[in-house]
C-alpha cells in the first residue's frame, strides 16, 4: 500500500458515519438524547442528527415518541416549520435527519437582549403563526411551543422546531387523561390539568412568548419558583401585569392580541392560527414573507448577536469587476460629426482650435494640462467638447446642435448618485414603514 493510499483509508477512518451523514461536532446534550452537527456529502448539505440514548431506547413510550416528532414534522413542509429529512437506525440507535438552521433559538436571542421592539417581535410572531396554520391544518397539535422551540437564522428566517411531545389524532396518545406533558409557564390550563387540548393551546403558548419577548419575562410566575406550586392558580385565575408596565412602548393592538390568547377558557380566547395571522397581518400593513425576513434580520443585526462569517474564497464569492463604461454609440458619433461639420462651415476657425496657417494640423500644445477638449486623454461627449470651445460670438445654430445631441453621459455622477439615493430612501420607508398604534 502506497503512503497515500495509507494516509486515504486514516482519513476515511476518522470520520465519524452514521448511515449517510458525516458527524461534525455535538451541538447539545439532554436527557433524553444528543444533538449532532453533519453533513451529507451525496447532496452537499450541513442536516442536525438527534440520537435517543442508547439506555433508552428499550422504552416503548420514548421510542414512540422519538419516532413520532419525526412523523409529525416529515408530513409538513412549510418555510416556517423545521424540515425533517429522514429517520433510521444505526447500530443499535435511533437518528432523525432535520434541517440545520444557521443561528440561534429565541431563548437565547432573549439572554441576550432581554426585550424585543415591539415591531420585530409582531414579525416574529406571524412567523410563527404561518407555520401553526399550516401544522394545525395537518391535525397535529404541537403542545411545546416555548422560545427554546422557536429558531431565528442569520437571515431573519424564523422556524418552529420540535415535535417530541405533538399531538397527532391519528396515532396513539403519548398521555393519560389527567396526565400533563409540556413546559409548565407556558401551558394552557387544560393542558396543565391533563385535560384534552387542540390549536387554541398551541395559541395561548403564543401569546406567552409574545408577553415574554416585550417584557421579558412570562406573565405568570409560581408562588414557589422550585416547586413550582401557585402556577396553575395564577394561570387559571388568568391575572397577570399589563405588558406595558414592562414596555411602555407596547402598541395596543398587541395588548389586546396577548388577552385574546391568555384567555383561560378556550371558548373565549382566540380561536385559530388563520385569526392570528389575519390580525398581525391587518397591523403590520401585510407584510411578505421577505419583508418579514429583512426587518428581523436587519434587527439581529443591529443587536450583533451573530460574530462575522467567514465565506469560501470561490467563484461566487469574488468581488465581480465593474464592465466598462461603453463610449456613444453611432447615432451619438453621428451627431458628433455632424455638430463639428456644421461649426466648421459657419464659425471662425479660430473657434473650432484649428490655426488658419495650418488647416490640416490639430493644434498643438508643449503644457499637457492646456491640450485640446478633443485631445484630451479623458472622455469627453459632444456637448461638453462644444460647451468647453463656444464663445459669446458663436453661431445660435452651433448652441442648437450642441443643446439637441447632448449625450446622457453630461449628467454628473453627483446628479446620479443623489437621485439613486433618493430612489432607494423611497423603496426603503415604503418596504420597512414603522408600524402605526391604533387609536
């Protein structure tokens, strides 16, 4: 064996495979099982493993249920939900392949800014809305929805994740009546009393991250912060700080939303994901997917809450050279001619630089800054040139050339570069235009 062939197969063996995927580094570890950073080579993509614990995966209830968020997830595609690309085992271990999010969860983006303006945070949240209407429309309840749940990408793209504990009508429950599973500030009452839920718990979970990104903090705290004791009486009493005590800023349409949704009867509280999303879409003047995207990105960018990233020297990385300016076309040469013939048979020769001794020979001049506007090492156009020989006692007719085959380039750039930039204001305040509190 050559000392390549040698230094290939040591290669091939430090690689990590599991299946198709080529493991990176671990991400996060938990109770129940760790997460992967991988790639794949055959498509060329950078996925995130989530493995059980090999001690767990005898249990028939945790094994449902890791095969079940893979379930739930694979059956949506939806910009705004996490994609799930596969799931299989591998010696011995369960692993689901779903997309990898370049960026941060909103629990974290919170550690980091405490708040979040008003604006962003309505964007945010119609994000999320989008995916909820597009899981609730599969049947699937996802019952876990908390910030930590919620992933933000360097662009502004904004996921829903995690369906470890989602509730599909078609499988088999995970739960007992009476038996509560999710995140306790952020459940509904009926799902902290183990009753049955359906979308309009998912909705009261939104309008606790909705308080706690204005706030930030959740709008009910248990009496005991270890026990936990006094949460459910708070949250079934329905009681809380008005945001804007946290935020003054609050506009009131996002107060009346986060009421509308913290309702502790379902009867009385918001009734779907589409009533939602219609309402945000009402304040925020409509905003596109895109738009939504810009704002928040634009505002995790001004928070720096993502270091520089270094992108591959490639082809499409490379700054790319300007083309050339081209010179006047032939209708401009033309028209050039013509204005020089027309001078020539009606002004004096004086006035065109040509000495009357030597009417074939273009003047010349020792000094380069004196040379000739048509001799000149820069570019010039037609009108300039005339403009830079006229006289008080040129020909009307020469001015009426010149004025009529003026060439576009005698715009200056200053002109230009004010008008693009008034343009591009425009654009700007029309796309990013500051959201309007209701009377």
């Amino acid at each position: 064996m050559t000392n390549s062939e040698t230094k290939s197969s040591s290669t091939s063996r430090s690689k990590r495979m599991v299946g198709s995927f080529e493991l990176q580094e671990q991400l996060a570890q938990g109770g129940m099982g760790v997460v992967h950073l991988a790639t794949q080579p055959a498509l060329g993509r950078r996925v995130v493993l989530k493995t059980l614990r090999r001690e767990l995966a005898d249990d028939p209830t945790l094994v449902d249920r890791f095969e079940r968020e893979a379930g739930a997830a694979a059956a949506i595609h939806h910009q705004n939900v996490v994609s799930v690309y596969d799931c299989f085992a591998w010696r011995g271990s369960r692993y689901i392949a779903q997309e990898f999010v370049d960026g941060m969860d909103l629990s974290r983006v919170l550690e980091a800014t405490s708040q979040v303006e008003p604006r962003v945070a309505a964007l945010i949240i119609l994000e999320i809305a989008r995916g909820l209407e597009e899981i609730h429309s599969r049947g699937i309840i996802h019952r876990d929805l908390k910030p930590s749940n919620v992933l933000l990408g360097r662009s502004g793209e904004t996921k829903v994740a995690d369906f470890g504990i989602a509730l599909d009508p078609l499988g088999p429950a995970l739960t007992r009546t009476g038996q509560a599973l999710g995140t306790p500030p952020y459940m509904s009452p009926e799902q902290y009393r183990g009753d049955r839920v359906d979308e309009r718990s998912d909705l009261f979970a939104v309008g606790v991250i909705l308080y706690e990104m204005l706030v930030g903090d959740p709008p009910f705290a248990p009496t005991d912060p270890q026990t936990g004791e006094g949460l459910l009486r708070r949250i079934e009493a329905g009681r809380y700080a008005s945001p804007r005590r946290g935020a003054s800023e609050t506009p009131r349409y996002l107060v009346r939303l986060i009421s509308a949704c913290l309702r502790p009867k379902p009867r009385k509280r918001l009734q779907s994901a589409t009533a939602l999303r219609r309402s945000l879409e009402r304040h925020l003047h409509r905003p596109s997917p895109t738009d939504c995207r810009a704002e928040i990105e634009a505002w995790l960018m001004t928070k720096e809450l993502f270091a520089a990233e270094e992108l591959p020297v490639n082809a499409s990385t490379l700054p790319i050279e300007p083309a050339p300016a081209r010179g006047p076309g032939p209708l401009w040469r033309l028209a050039t001619i013509a204005a020089s013939l027309t001078l020539a048979l009606i002004a004096p020769p004086q006035h065109i630089g040509f000495s009357p001794e030597e009417p074939s020979e273009p003047a010349r001049h020792d000094n380069p800054g004196s040379a000739h506007p048509l001799l000149s090492p820069k570019p010039v156009n037609a009108r300039q040139a005339l403009a830079s020989q006229a006289t008080p006692s040129s020909s009307p007719l020469a001015d009426i050339v010149g004025e009529r085959f003026a060439h576009p380039a005698s715009v200056t750039a200053e002109t230009r570069s004010a008008g693009a930039g008034f343009a591009m204001g425009e654009l700007d305040a029309a796309r990013v235009s500051p959201d309007r509190p209701l009377p």
